[in-house]
C-alpha cells in the first residue's frame, strides 16, 4: 500500500547500480512505502527491468538526456499525490525520513518547500547543505556544508533547498508560473530558481531537520566536463536574476554579481585554465539564444510575484546557522 500523501520522483541516468540501492532502501526504511516515479533519461532496458522489481515504482522513459530539470518536469507530471519528494538516485535511506517533511508541510500551510537533512559518507559523514542564503553579491551560502553535525539542527526558512531530497507542495507549482523547472536549465541552478519564484509568490521554503539520508555527493555530475558544467551553472545564475529580480533586486544582487563573473573568468585566464575561460566567455552567448525563454520567465514571475525584493533579500539573506 502506498502512501497517500507524497510520490518520491527520482531520475537516473545509466546510473542502476546506484538506483537499485535507493531503491531497496526505500522499501526497508518506510511503511508504507511510497510510489516511486522513476524518470530513465538514459533509455536503458536494464534500468526499465530494474524498476519492474520494484512494486512501487513506475519506470518513465525520457525520450532523450533531459537533465536533472527536464527529466523532474517530466516525473511530475506521473505525480497524483499532494506532496513530491524529489530525490537524487545516490542516495540511501536509513529511516523514515519523509514523514517529518510531509508532517511540516501539513502543519504550516504557507511553507511550500522543505528539505531534509543530507550526510556525505564519502566526506567523513559531514553534512551536505542544510539549505542555502544568499550572499549580497549573488553567490550562495551553503549552511554547515562538510561540517560536522552540530548537536541541535533547527528548522529555519532558508534562500533554497538542495533538490537532491527537497519536498513540494504540488499545488505550488501553478502558483510559481506553472512548472517546476526550467528544463533548458538542464542541471544547476534549477532547484534554486525555482525556490527564488517560491519566495516571489508568497510562499517559504525551509529546512527541517530529519533523519539523515546519505548522498553519494557528485556520483552523477562527475562523468561530466567540468568547463561544460561550469558555463550552464553560470548561465543559469545569469536567467534566473534577469527573469526574478525586480529593478531593485538587479541593482543590489546581480550588478555584484556581475563583477563577481568578471573577476572569476579574469582569474581562470591569470592561471592558465583556459577551456574553463573560454567556457566563461561563451555564457552571454549561452543566454542570448535563450532570449525568448527570458521574456516567457519575466511574463510569468510578473504574473506570479506577491512580494516585494526587499521583502524577499530580507528574509533569505538572514537564515541564522
């Protein structure tokens, strides 16, 4: 029997070995276990036989690479429930560690995210995020990142969730313009995005402490190029500024962060990385051709938006640790 309430949507990429273990902790930390939707955007037979083992889990094939954001965007859609639980196919689960977020959410009706707690086993069982803030000049804050634990973990409204095990409200993502990610976003940055419109519509998005899951931190991301990683994460920070910040937000988090972007691809030449530098270079020209995708972004954030910058900075640059 299934829970009523929360689907977890996991996507994998030639990745089995890895979803296999998730999946088989799935089922031995929780009663009853969830439906699992499990988006393949590799393709691959053997990942369709492997969820066929699974009772819980329905297999959807993506009909090319999606992505971490496409292929999320393609889960949802099999996703009947109230709550998601997006979670990354390298992690385990050792307890029940989605009923203290479905329990929040279901207390506090206006908190729309929640994330819960991550280790990183492969880095001495320090923590992963434990929710991010935004810094002035545009980059993150990633609280107690490979910290160790400390001895209380609080709930506390935070910038963003990691989507490596983030809970949703379903129902909020008409409110934030109708999807949950950007799917040219592919991967990076997408979880945030999405958060930041969270916060544009009224909403909170928390960090609450659980039971903690493992995360293999970097088990898919690895067989990628890192220069290439680097021009879409930046890229993405780029879209997502120009289509969420007002006026008022721009000139007090995106103009630092431009000079932030200057100086990192001025530095990467300085120090001879030069595909990273040529990367930097080629990120104007990654969101210029994403022009129409802007103007659609902007028009539904306008759409969407109930809070003010100000109101918003004020609240996500403050999470206490």
């Amino acid at each position: 029997m299934n829970s009523p309430l929360y689907t977890v949507l996991i996507v994998t990429w030639n990745g089995d070995g890895l979803l296999e273990n998730c999946l088989r902790s799935i089922a031995a930390a929780t009663a009853p276990t969830p439906h699992c939707v499990v988006v393949d955007n590799a393709a691959l037979e053997s990942t369709r036989e492997l969820c066929g083992r699974f009772a819980f889990a329905t297999y959807v094939r993506a009909p090319e690479n999606l992505g971490f954001a496409g292929g999320n965007d393609l889960g949802l859609l099999y996703c009947t429930t109230k709550y998601v639980c997006l979670l990354n196919n390298d992690t385990i689960v050792h307890e029940d560690s989605f009923a203290p977020l479905v329990d929040f959410l279901e207390r506090h009706d206006n908190i729309a995210v929640a994330q819960g707690t991550m280790k990183l086993p492969n880095c001495g069982g320090t923590l992963d995020d434990c929710g991010t803030v935004l810094k002035w000049y545009g980059l993150q804050r990633h609280r107690y990142f490979r910290a160790p634990a400390p001895p209380a973990l609080a709930p506390v409204a935070v910038f963003a969730a990691k989507g490596a095990f983030m809970m949703i409200r379903k129902a909020v993502v008409a409110e934030t313009g109708g999807t949950l990610f950007h799917a040219h976003f592919k991967s990076y940055y997408e979880e945030t995005d999405f958060c930041h419109r969270v916060w544009l519509a009224g909403r909170e998005v928390w960090f609450v402490p659980t039971p903690p899951i493992d995360h293999l931190l970097g088990a898919t991301s690895s067989r990628f190029d890192n220069a290439a990683i680097w021009r879409q994460y930046v890229a993405n920070i780029f879209f997502s500024f120009s289509a969420n910040f007002s006026l008022e937000g721009k000139a007090r988090i995106l103009v630092p962060f431009c000079f932030v972007y200057l100086a990192f691809t001025l530095l990467c030449l300085a120090k001879g990385r030069f595909r990273l530098f040529l990367a930097m270079l080629q990120v104007p020209l990654v969101n210029f051709k994403r022009r129409k995708e802007l103007r659609d972004a902007k028009a539904a954030v306008k759409h969407c938006r109930k809070l003010p910058d100000r109101e918003i900075l004020r609240r996500v640059m403050r999470a206490r640790d």
